[in-house]
C-alpha cells in the first residue's frame, strides 16, 4: 500500500511540474496574442507614439494619406466621369435632334421635287395632247 501511494503522489507531482512548465514557458504574454509579430512585447519602446514604431510610423500616415488622396482622386474622377457621361447624352439628344430636323427637311424636299415633276409631266402630256388635236384637225380639213 506504501508503494501504491508513493507512485499515486509521484505521478502527481509530475503531472503537476507538467502543467506548472507549461503555462510559464508562454511567459509574458508570448502566444497569447496572435496579430502582434514576434518579440513584440520584448524590449524597451522608447518614443513611441502609438503601438508602430517611430520609423513605420511616418510610412503608415503616408500609406493612409495615399488612400486617401486615392479615394479623393476616385470620387473626383466618378463624378468628372458622370459629368461627362451627361454631356456625352446631352450632345447625342441634340445631334439626334438634329439628325430628325435635317431627315424631314430632306423628306420635304423629296415630296417638292417629286411634285415638281408630276406638274412637269402633266404639262408635257397636256402640250403633247394640244399638238395631236391640232395634227387631227389639220388631217380632217
């Protein structure tokens, strides 16, 4: 029974030796917060402004600057773009516009000379119809 005992208590002062080296060797934070680089926590950081270095710093505001600028530059060139797509449709309503008016004065004109002719060759059929009566009643006499 001695020796039962004594392994019960060895095995659990092992067990325990186990978990107690396990939970230190993460240590100070380390393993716990996976979106930090290693060695984060490491070290003295001395002037710095935020949780980026002094020199990564001055490269993250010119990184948000540029998006920035860039979103400016997007909205700016959507909305130049729209304006342009207005002028484009404004100028393609007139130029239809047009495009009708000049159709139906050529309509017109076509109508006119197609008059025209049907009066030219009413009046030729009219001379040719005088000239064959006054043939016929030259023959008769």
């Amino acid at each position: 029974m001695d020796k039962k005992l004594i392994k019960v208590f060895f095995i659990a002062c092992l067990s325990f030796v186990f978990a107690v080296s396990s939970v230190s060797a993460q240590g100070k934070g380390k393993g716990q917060n996976k979106d930090r680089p290693p060695g984060w926590e490491q070290g003295e950081k001395k002037g710095w402004q935020s949780d980026v270095p002094p020199g990564q710093e001055k490269k993250d505001e010119k990184q948000k600057n540029k998006t920035n600028k860039s979103k400016n530059e997007r909205r700016k060139k959507s909305k130049s773009n729209m304006k342009q797509e207005v002028e484009e449709n404004e100028e393609e309503a007139t130029a239809e516009k047009v495009n009708k008016n000049t159709e139906k004065k050529n309509e017109k004109k076509v109508i006119e000379a197609e008059l025209e002719k049907e009066e030219q060759e009413a009046k030729l059929k009219n001379k040719k119809g005088k000239s064959k009566a006054e043939s016929k009643q030259k023959r008769s006499k």
